[in-house]
C-alpha cells in the first residue's frame, strides 16, 4: 500500500484537561476483536489495549502516507494544532 487512512472511530476521544487520548472500549465496534478475553483480571485494560495496538498496526501501513480522521471533534481540532 501506498496511502493508508485511517478513521478514529467514537472509541477514541481527546480529553482537552489532560492533554491525552481516552479509550472508550463500550464503544468500539468490531466485537470480534474482543473474542478470548474471557478470565482475563482486568478486562478494561485489556480492550484499551487491542484497540490501541490495532490504530498502532493500521497507521503503520502505509509506505507513502497517513490519512487520519477522528470522529471525536476534540481529538480532530488536536491532530490539525499537530500539523
């Protein structure tokens, strides 16, 4: 691949106060990547986790480029201050 874009779902937000990402695993919606979870101690983290290693995973896709876009307004006003 070339270009590679990239949605940043409801599942991820920007809280302005602390200048950092939320993750919001309730609302994530491939519930196919939370298959096999089950026993795990503490479930939170462990969805925060797959969800960041797969916006890890994606955005490192493309050889020429990245397109992002983020659905939470917060985190959309952040990434263009970042340009």
């Amino acid at each position: 691949m070339q270009y590679v874009g990239v949605i940043l779902g409801p599942s991820i937000t920007y809280d302005k106060q602390s200048d950092c990402l939320v993750i919001k695993p309730e609302n994530y919606k491939d519930v196919g990547a939370f298959a096999g979870i089950e026993g795990i101690e503490n479930v939170n983290q462990a969805k925060e986790k797959i969800i960041l290693n797969s916006m890890n995973v994606l955005m490192k896709r493309g050889i020429e480029g990245l397109y992002i876009y983020a659905s939470d307004e917060a985190l959309r006003e952040r990434l263009l201050e970042l340009m």
